[in-house]
C-alpha cells in the first residue's frame, strides 16, 4: 500500500493508524502547496481533488476520505481493535466521532489556514472550534481515549487536528482532559514513528 501525506496534514491521522496497525506501506510525500511528489509528478493525477491523505492498494485502487481510510485501515487488522466491529452499536459511535471531528473541528480550522479569509470570520471559526473542544473535553472524563479506555483510529484523527491549534493560536490550556489525552496520544510508539515519517518531530 502506498499513502499519499503532506506533512502535518489531516493525513498524519491515517499514517499513525498504519503503524499502529502494523501494516507494511510506503509513504509519498504530496505536499499541498505544490501538489507535485518528489518525482515530479503531479498529484493531480493521483487525486484529481489534490488534497491528502490518499490510500492506495496494490492492486492500485485509492481511497479518498480520511474516515474512510481509517476505517479501512483499522478492519485490516480487527484483533488491533482500532476500530470496534462492523454492524455493533460501538461501531457507529466512532462513526460519530470520525464525523464530528471532521465536520465540526477539522474543517473549522480550515478558514484559519486559509490566506485572505477575514478577521471576523477567524473570529467566528475560533468561537465555533472553542465550543466544539469544550464539548469533547467533557467527553472525554474519566476516559482516556474517545471511545473508553481503548486507543481507536478517532483518538488519531482528534489528535492529528488538536496539533494545529498551536500554529492558528487557538488555546486549549483550559481543556485540561483535552490535554492530558493529547498528552497520552502523543506518548504511542505509533504517534512519534508516524511524526518521524513526516519530519514534524526528531
């Protein structure tokens, strides 16, 4: 399997899911800003919408969606227990989460990175993402990962996106389960292999 990054991207989630399960893969590095690989190619050609991560399997199929290429991912490999199985009450739950934080905390940083986007719809992103984290934070007593006290392929996506706070000043010091889960998260094998991969951490 090849996944297709850009370092720090919404992607580092699929590729902390992929060490995490113990997959043999490749990474390519696809940054978004060129949207050309190390080869010259051009990423267009690989995903016609040019943005990451992208799964693609020997048999040269690709997936697009990140929370579907967790979940992917995590079925691969069920006695990893990444996901819980297919067709339980749980299993919708973290379909919730992977949602959730695509749509309510993923794509409300969006605006923030985005070049031109005005003071007050900033303001406006940063109001909506504070709500959103507030609510996760009580979520997350007494419970050290998303769904209970099992590592699951949501834990990787809420963490991957929780990283970029720092750099769009968005404060998360009064979230305090927040951030002993990120603490947590960011102590896995997986999590520093996979930022090691993408260069963000030594």
């Amino acid at each position: 399997m090849k996944l297709y990054y850009s370092p720090g991207a919404c992607s580092l989630a699929s590729h902390i899911a992929l060490v995490e399960a113990g997959l043999e893969f490749v990474s390519v590095a696809a940054p978004t800003k060129t949207h050309k690989l190390t080869d010259g190619t051009d990423f267009y050609t690989i995903n016609p919408l040019g943005y990451v991560p992208v799964l693609e399997l020997d048999d040269g199929r690709r997936l697009r969606e990140g929370a579907a290429i967790l979940q992917y991912i995590a079925d691969l490999v069920p006695e990893k227990k990444l996901a819980p199985l297919n067709g339980t009450f749980e299993r919708y739950q973290l379909q919730e989460w992977l949602h959730f934080i695509g749509t309510e905390i993923h794509k409300s940083f969006s605006p923030l990175f985005a070049p031109g986007t005005p003071a007050e719809t900033k303001t406006s992103a940063k109001e909506k993402l504070q709500n959103r984290l507030s609510w996760v934070n009580t979520q997350l007593d007494n419970k050290d990962f998303l769904m209970g006290n099992s590592f699951t392929v949501a834990d990787a996506y809420l963490f991957n996106v929780t990283n970029w706070a720092k750099y769009v000043s968005v404060d998360l010091s009064s979230y305090d389960n927040l951030i002993t889960f990120r603490t947590l998260v960011s102590s896995r094998q997986s999590v520093i292999e996979a930022m090691k991969i993408e260069g963000l951490v030594k």
